[in-house]
C-alpha cells in the first residue's frame, strides 16, 4: 500500500505552482502558501506526520476552493484520497453543503458495491439533512485502459427503492445526478415533496440503487444506509408575498440546515396560457442581510393548477444564521432561435432581468422551530 504522506518536494513545488497559476485573489493565493510555509516550519511538536498532513489538508482545502467544479485526474484524485481527513469524495464536491458536512463528520460511511464486467460502483458516503439525500458514488475499473469518459456520461439511467419499496408515490422523489470532483465519481441527491403534497422521508430508511451504465449488460445495484443527522435545524413558515401585474410570488416555507438552504415558494401567473413558459424563465436569487448570495444547488414543485406552481429550491447554506434573508426574482434571458440556451454576460454567467416589485425580506427571528 503506498504511504498517504509520501509527497515529496517535487510534488509540493507542483502543487503549489498550480495554487500560483490559478486565476483567483491574489490574497487567497498568498495566505493560503503562507499557511503552508507556516506549517512546515513550526516546530514538530506532534511528529512529523502530523505537520505533513495539515500542510497537505491546506493545500488540498485551496485545490477545493481554486479549482470548484473542474474535475481533477483520476490519478490526482486516487493520490488526494490518500491523505488522512481528505478521503470523502464529497470533500471535492462543487457544493458548500456536502463540504461543510464532510468537515464537521455528518456523512454516512458505507461500503455498498456491485461489479459487473471489470467495472465496479461503490456508494461510499451518504447524507441527509432533513432537505435532500446525497449519496457518493464512484466508478473503479480492473484495467485502467477500459476508461473512457465520465462516470456521469456512462450512466444511461437509474431507479431508486426506499426500504424495498419501489412504489414511492407517497413520496414523489426526485432526483438528479451531478458531477463531482473527478471524472470516476459523481453525486446523485435526492428529495421527497412533503413541502407540494408528498410525504417526508423517514428519518431512517435503506436506499436501493439501481444504476444502468452504457455497454454493460447488467445494472449496478448499491444499498445505501440513510440516516438524518441530529445536527440542529431552522424551519418556520411564512406569509410574505409580492405582486405585480403579471404574477404574484409568495414565500411559504424557509429551511436552513448547516448543508442546505431550502426555500418554499408558491408562483401565480395571471395569464394561465403562458404560465408554464413564464414559469420556466423565473428564479430567484437569495441573500443575507450583508448581500452575500448563496448559489443555487436544485430545485423541483408541482403545479397546482394551470398557473400556480409550488417549487422547493435549494440553495448552498448560510455561514452563519443570517438576520434577514432577502429574495430577489429574475428572469432567465434566453438566446433567440428557441433552442433553450441561456445568453450569458461577459463574464460567461447566464444573463438576468430582475423583476422591480416583487424583492422580499424575511425576518429570520426566534420563532423559528429547531
């Protein structure tokens, strides 16, 4: 077994020679090397390892944060997941929440694997907080030479079950597969719709995981131990609403977890012919009372009726338990033609019309339930 600490100068040249290069703030650049520096000149109290792997844990925390959501090598990955503290693929994740969950020990460690055809899938960490189930899942091959794309290109579909039960129409689920940190893992996340009529998951429950993949005959089956986490959560209804003469937006429900923000939202178009086309361009962006956005993770609803939709969305979590939260809806622009792509701005960011009117601000006071 190779040593997780065998990195040697040369490889921490190169590590932070990529820091160096990468286009971000000059000061996150410096304090970051700094740390470093730092730690490999203090004095080697608790042993030499130690102060190795918290030089490697600040370099691997500015690879997270410098590199986002590009994927780095598998052999990069494989080396990284190595280093003691580091070895969760949700560390890598372009998601604050499952970060921060992996930071603090809310994850679910598991060791479901199905193999067929030298290629092997494993669910080696799961988490719910009471917004959505995230399960980590990573692709291993026998011959290296068999890889060929993404992990996330190779998926053609897949099912899920809930304590052997494969009819969840009581909970409505849905889920989405997204990327992670490299081309051999990905996240699939998972939300009931008790918020638009479905009922809550249960607090404990087995997920199943049946996973088909392009060119492999069998599906790839991975049970996956669930389990809320106990961490304290903010829930609390509320009547704020806004109008304007094509649409009135009211805000039901707001949940804040240490990994998600989740917000319930009811959406009236007043002309019901063209509610779901509106619906499809409206979103909304969320603030603190500082004006530090947090970014979008996914979202799902239901219509009510030809022009009502109520939409759960989920956002990154607050760093700290904002006074205020501050809505603010847009439309998405799209390009002309009609063929569903945004316009982006200079800065490649899909473009956005803010709507004047419909701003809200919610008091986040004591009332709110644990």
């Amino acid at each position: 077994m190779p040593n997780p600490l065998s990195w040697d100068e040369q490889e921490m040249d190169e590590l932070q020679r990529k820091i160096r290069n990468h286009p971000a703030p000059v000061n996150l650049v410096e304090s970051t090397l700094s740390r470093c520096r730092e730690e490999e000149e203090r004095p080697e109290r608790a042993g030499h390892r130690f102060v190795k792997t918290k030089i490697m844990a600040a370099v691997v925390a500015a690879m997270v944060i410098l590199f986002g959501s590009s994927y780095v090598s598998p052999a990069v990955a494989a080396s990284l997941k190595q280093i003691p503290g580091v070895s969760s693929l949700f560390r890598f994740a372009n998601d604050l929440g499952l970060r921060t969950a992996d930071e603090r020990g809310l994850v679910i460690q598991n060791d479901s694997e199905s193999t067929h055809e030298g290629i092997t899938l494993k669910a080696p960490v799961a988490l719910f907080d009471g917004t959505r189930v995230s399960v980590g899942v990573e692709r291993e091959f026998e011959e290296a030479a068999r890889r060929s794309g993404s992990l996330l290109e190779q998926i053609e579909s897949w099912e899920l079950s809930i304590d052997g039960q494969q009819d969840l129409q009581k909970y409505a689920p849905g889920s989405v597969m997204s990327k992670s940190g490299d081309a051999d893992s990905a996240i699939l996340e998972v939300s009931d719709l008790k918020n638009q009529g479905g009922q809550p998951f249960p607090d404990r429950f087995e997920l199943t995981v049946r996973v088909r993949l392009d060119g492999i005959a069998e599906r790839f089956e991975l049970k996956v131990p669930v389990q809320r986490t106990t961490e304290p959560n903010l829930s609390f209804e509320t009547s704020a609403s806004a109008q304007n003469e094509d649409l009135i937006f009211k805000v039901k429900k707001v949940e804040l977890t240490p990994v998600t923000t989740q917000i319930t939202t009811e959406s009236t178009f007043t002309d019901a012919g063209t509610a779901q086309k509106e619906q499809a361009t409206f979103a909304y962006d969320v603030l603190d009372e500082q004006g530090r956005k947090l970014q979008t993770i996914s979202g799902g609803g239901q219509p009510l009726d030809g022009a009502t939709m109520v939409m759960d969305t989920r956002f990154e979590p607050f760093l700290a338990t904002p006074k205020k939260i501050v809505i603010k809806p847009f439309r998405y622009v799209y390009q002309s033609g009609g063929d569903g792509l945004f316009a982006l701005d200079e800065a490649g960011n899909p473009k956005k019309n803010y709507l004047p009117g419909l701003d809200l601000e919610i008091e986040v006071g004591s009332s709110a339930a644990q």
